[in-house]
C-alpha cells in the first residue's frame, strides 16, 4: 500500500488545504523539504546528479 500524503512536500501544510500549484510547479525543479507522511522537515541533500531526502520516521527518497 502505498504511503498516505498527509501534507505538502514543500511547504508542509496539510494536503487537503488550498491549492498547491505552486508547491507542485517548484517540485519539479526541487527537492521535498517536508515528510508528506509527518510533516517533519527532512534532511535534503542536492548533489550534481540528483537530491536524496531523509525522515527520521519513513527513510529516504532520491531522484533516482
């Protein structure tokens, strides 16, 4: 089952308020600054090939 996105990966507000095109749109050149399972911020780190974030609670993401 795939994870629930509770919140924004940006801007960590809760998913279901407002519209986040914004949010969505600076995606696509950014990292997640925000657990979408907790809202906790992650630890980002962008590297010439990609990014890697990580939540103390629900591991790593990568580009990749």
């Amino acid at each position: 089952m795939p994870p629930v996105e509770t919140y924004c990966d940006r801007c960590g507000e809760p998913a279901a308020s407002g519209a986040h095109d914004a949010c969505r749109a600076a995606r696509a050149m950014e990292p997640p600054r925000y657990c979408a399972q907790c809202r906790r911020r992650m630890v980002v780190q962008v590297t010439p090939v990609g990014w890697e974030a990580r939540c103390s609670r629900h591991g790593t993401l990568t580009s990749a």
